[in-house]
C-alpha cells in the first residue's frame, strides 16, 4: 500500500479536494491574489474523473457492476447536503426575504435538484442579465455537470468495451478515452473564442477534465503502488506546484474563469500527475487540507450563498475583511456540521439499492415538495404588505421600455453589428455610439427626439479607438473604428458619445492598446493606460469636429455594488421604506481620471458635456429612488431605469431639434 494511502483512503487525493475548495472559496471572497482561484472547480473534475473510473471500472471487471446501486450510492453521497441546502435558502427566504427573491430561489432550487442548473444559468447569462446578489445557487452549475457525467460515463465504458476481449479492455477503454478527451478539449478550445459561456457551463466542452482524471484511473489500474519512490514523489510534487502556479499565473495574467481555454491544461495536468504519483506528498498531508477535504463538498455548497447573502446587506462595504473572516469561518463550520450530522448519516452502506438511496430520496422529496409551494404561490406574497408584489409589473415595464433586443450587439463581430433606429419619418441626423451606458438613453430618444436617431452601440464595448478588449468573444477594436467611421463620414449632425468608461479607465476588463499592425501592449502602469485613452478619444472627438458636427459626450453617473431595483424593493419590504444612497467619494474614484478630457474640450466650438450628476448628487451622496415618481433611478447596478430617464426631458433637448 502506498504511503499516500490509509486503508485504500487515499491522503493526497483529500488533500487536493481540500485545495480545492480553499481555491475556490478564496476566488469567490475575491481576496487579493486569488482571481486564478476558479481552478479549483477543474480539480474537482479531474478527482470526479478519477474517481468514478476507479469505482465502476473494478466493479465491470469482476461482472458486479449494477447502474441502479453505482447510481443509488452517488446519489447517497451528493442528494442529501443539496436538498438540504436548497430546503434552508428556501427557509431562510421565507423568514427573510420578499417574494420576488424567494421565487428566485426557488427557480434556480428547481434546475438544481434536477441537475441541470448548468443550462439554466447558461441561459439566463449574457450582459444585463446577471445579478450578483441574486444567483443563490449559481455554483450548482458544477455539481450538475458532475451528475450528467456520473449518469451517462458507465454507459461510456459498457459501449467501448462491451464487444471487446477481456485482455484488450482496459487498452480499448484508454484509448477511447483519449479520442474523446481530446474531441471535448478541442471544442472547449473552440468555444472559449466564440462562445465562451458554453464552454463554460456545458457538459461536452468540460468533459475532457473529468476524462483526465478517468484516463489516469485506467492507466494505473493494477500497478503496484509506487507512493515509496522517489520518482513518483517528485511527479506529485511538480503536479502540485503546476496546479498552484497555475492558479498563480491566471491571476498575474488577469485570466478569467469563463474563456480560460488552454490555461485549464495547467490544473488539469498538475492534478493528473499528482492521481498517477500516488505518492506520501507531505504538504498534502498537511492536516487543514485534510479537514478542508473531508468537508469540502459541504463548504462548497455553502460558501456561496453565504457571500451572496452578505451582498445583500452594508456590511460588506463597512466592515470587508471582518466579513470575508466570518464567510470563511461560517462556511467551514457549516461544513463541518454538514457532514457530521447530514452527509454520513445518511450515506448508508448495504446491499440493496434501496436500501441505499431511501433516505437520501426523502430528503430530495421534501426539497422538491418545498420548491413547489413557492413556485405555485409566486413567492408566497402573503407576507408582503398588502399581499400584493408589484416588482413583477416594474420589471415589465423595464422590459417594455429599455433598449431592444433586437438592437443588442454584445459580443457580435462587425459585420453582425447593425444600426438600430428609432424611425421618426425624417432621415436619421443624429447618432448615438457607445456601450450599454448609451443604450440606456433609448427610451428618453423614443419620447423626445423629433427625428430619428441612429443607435450603434456595442455591449461593453466603450468606443475608445484603438483598444483591443483581449477576453473572447469581443470584437471592441473594429466596433470602436466602425463606429468613429460613421461618426466622421455619414450624414449625422449630432454625434452623442456615452459609455461606462471605468470598464476601460480603471482596473477593470482587459485590454491592450493597438499602437501599429499586430502590435497590442498593455501599458505599464494605470495612470499611462488612462492617459492613453484620452488621447485617443480626444483625437476622435477632434477629427469629428473638424468635419463640423456636433459631439456630445455624456459623463459616467453614480453606480451601485448591488442591482438598485430588486435591493429598493427589498428595503420597502424589510423597513417600508427606502434608505440606500450611494457615496459620492465613490463616484470621484471612478470619474475624475476623465475630467482632463473634458476640461480639454470645454471651449471647443460644437463640443459639449451632459451630465445628470447635479440632478443626482450632493456633496455627499447619489440618490437611487425618485420620490415623485415612486420608481428607482436605477434598474440594476448603473443602468438608469427607463421611466425615470424619459422624464428628464430637457436632457439633450438642445441637440435633437427638427431637421
């Protein structure tokens, strides 16, 4: 037996699963240094693989393998701490929260008892339709990529090797494995430059992770241990040090989860060779990985509705790392108290399948029976004061206001990205360019504009000249340039210019300036990036004023951690009225770095500056609600609710007048 082993328990193997979760919990905490954290999840995968093939693998060799008792005892393990997770956020909503989020959880609790929580946050990703403080269950996307797998990889297995002879198996079975590991990489490839979100999400794009693992599972299979080796202590320790310098490298390279692509090689490959080593690595023994890891499904579990729940109140501004201590703590104590008193009482061993899953059936049961209540009650609006819910017909009304979805060019290349008209009857003398932060001025343009109006925005997208947004998918350089062009060269009078522009200026997304063909360099410090991007928007605005139009660029308003809409409706459930407001201080640290560029241009014949912080701000605060209309100013974290901005009716009014 190896001396990575106790019993057949292996030590290193828990000591990764505790890495693990320490990764994963410290990248969701965001603390500093952890954004590589997200590999965590692909070690999981690789430890799935790994393990999985070792339990049915055996069990097909010997003529005793059984679909019903392998999945019945995957069941045991992963159903009771789910359902319980899902039956407490749903208590927890029911004591705490009002309708519109209960039935939230209650959604996303449905697509994760049911394994599939992978395509439904798959389906509602994408720009504006995320909501950081209300994606309770968003972290069940990997447990479900898991139980699709643990469903369908002994079928797998059955098909390679059914018709094959004995002694040829395990090679037939490696081998297949292989093709497939491969196919699935490549896809993943693939998809993480044209569709990042499902490569992320989905099964086929992910397999080949759980596959590395499978594939170390059957080249070992039957070699004497080899823990005692030096050789083999070496590989365990280099397959250590690349999963922990991958996390490393991802984070100094500002290498996001979603679109990571050939970065996951790293994780992948460290793990894979610490699975074959087998080897007495001692930092793995190290005894809070060993605890970490005999807990680490269950902290997993918690961790992230924990911080999701913290989103919700002040305390995360007022107190940061008191806060991240105590999701730290409670997420290991839940952890704990998890598998001592839910996942090992119920995971019960026996013959007869079941026997097995009974218990863990009863807990799903009474989850499932739970979810139902909230779902067919709409979120149980008894408990809203006069038992009626008006955040339904809010968000209605947002929809049937706000920029079409029809018009949303967010991540399409530029020969997908169309103009998109408010027709007027006149031709179109104005234009509109920039991100969503320019979108969502269409509705007051719907209401007030005398003529038509041309809109050609592009989703996160900030229309600086000559930035590549490096993540994939974007195409923010030929957008910006296309959209400059029809500035300077079509017929428009009037050229409005807004966007969220802290995505560009601040520490935010990545991207590289474009200083000559196939040359994009990052500059060395921040104040040089900011200084470079003024320069080109001030060149752009210049050479756009020479060809006489009008150029309006708008400045960024105050912007919320949390989306403004949903946590008003909250504040009037929980106090019956409204108390956020946001600090001033904050908008100044996003903002001032562009003042240089107005300032510069403030006396420019056809240039001019709007703004909204005068009628938002005071020297101390931004307000989000407007009393007199009885509606936030915001829909979410920084876009302005449609209503509200139609009523600001004077804003470009100067600038919009018949052809």
């Amino acid at each position: 037996m190896s001396t990575a082993q106790r019993d057949g328990y292996r030590i290193d193997l828990n000591g990764l699963r505790g890495l693990a979760v320490a990764l994963v919990v410290a990248f969701h905490l965001q603390l500093k240094g952890a954004t590589g954290g997200f590999i965590g999840v692909d070690v999981f995968f690789v430890l799935s693989g790994y393990l999985m093939t070792q339990m049915v693998w055996r069990r097909m060799e010997e003529g005793r393998f059984h679909y019903g008792d392998y999945l019945a005892r995957r069941a045991a393990r992963i159903w009771p701490a789910l359902a319980v997770l899902v039956s407490g956020l749903l208590l927890a909503g029911l004591l705490w929260l009002p309708p519109f989020d209960l039935l939230r959880i209650a959604e996303q609790g449905v697509a994760t008892l049911l394994f599939v929580s992978n395509h439904h946050f798959l389906a509602s990703s994408g720009y504006i339709t995320h909501a950081g403080d209300s994606l309770w269950l968003l972290h069940t996307w990997s447990l479900s990529v898991e139980w699709q797998f643990y469903m369908l990889y002994p079928l797998l297995l059955f098909l390679l090797t059914r018709w094959v002879p004995v002694a040829r198996r395990r090679v037939v079975a490696m081998a297949g494995v292989a093709v497939l590991l491969l196919a699935s990489f490549a896809w993943h490839l693939l998809l993480a430059r044209q569709a990042a979100e499902s490569g992320f999400f989905l099964l086929p794009a992910r397999v080949w992770e759980l596959l590395a693992g499978a594939l170390v599972a059957l080249l070992v299979q039957g070699r004497p241990a080899a823990g005692a080796s030096g050789r083999a202590g070496l590989v365990s320790y280099l397959g250590l040090a690349l999963v922990l310098g991958g996390a490393l490298l991802m984070a100094a390279a500002r290498v996001r989860s979603v679109g990571a692509g050939a970065w996951l090689v790293l994780p992948v490959l460290g793990t894979a060779m610490v699975l074959w080593a087998d080897a007495d690595n001692r930092l793995l023994r190290l005894g809070v990985l060993q605890r970490l890891g005999l807990w680490s499904y269950a902290i997993y579990l918690w961790h992230w509705p924990l911080i999701i729940g913290m989103r919700l109140t002040d305390y995360p501004q007022e107190h940061p790392l008191a806060t991240t201590v105590a999701i730290g703590l409670a997420s290991v104590l839940l952890g704990w108290a998890s598998h001592a008193l839910v996942e090992r009482p119920l995971m019960r061993r026996g013959a007869g399948s079941l026997r097995v899953i009974a218990a863990p059936l009863a807990t799903m049961v009474v989850a499932g029976a739970s979810v139902g209540v909230v779902l067919s009650t709409a979120g149980l609006p008894v408990r809203q004061p006069g038992h009626s819910d008006s955040h339904a017909a809010y968000w209605a009304s947002v929809r049937a206001r706000y920029f079409p979805d029809a018009c949303s060019n967010y991540k399409k290349p530029l020969q997908e990205i169309k103009p998109c008209r408010i027709d007027k009857g006149t031709p179109a003398r104005a234009l509109v360019i920039g991100d969503s932060h320019a979108e969502h001025y269409y509705a007051w343009f719907v209401t007030h504009s005398p003529g038509s109006v041309d809109f050609y925005t592009a989703a996160e997208c900030p229309p600086v000249p000559h930035w590549r947004r490096t993540q994939p998918g974007y195409h923010c350089a030929a957008y910006s340039a296309e959209a400059w062009r029809k500035a300077q060269q079509e017929p428009y009078d009037t050229v409005v210019v807004a966007a969220r522009w802290a995505t560009i200026g601040l520490a935010g997304a990545p991207y590289c300036h474009e200083r000559g063909a196939g040359v994009c360099s990052v500059p060395a410090t921040l104040s040089a990036k900011q200084q470079a991007v003024l320069d080109e928007m001030r060149a752009a605005i210049v050479a756009t004023l020479a060809r006489g139009k009008t150029v309006v660029l708008v400045d960024s308003a105050a912007e919320s951690t949390l989306r403004v809409a949903d946590r008003v409706a909250r504040e009037q459930f929980w106090y019956g009225q409204v108390r956020l407001s946001l600090p001033v201080s904050a908008l100044h640290a996003q903002t001032d770095w562009m003042e240089p560029l107005f300032k510069g241009l403030e006396a420019t014949p056809g240039f001019h500056r709007v703004s909204l912080r005068r009628r938002l701000c005071d020297a101390r605060s931004c307000r989000v609600y407007d009393e007199a209309l009885k509606r936030p100013i915001y829909y979410d974290e920084s876009h302005f609710d449609p209503l509200w901005i139609e009523q600001q009716a004077d804003l470009f009014a100067r600038f919009v007048k018949p052809s």
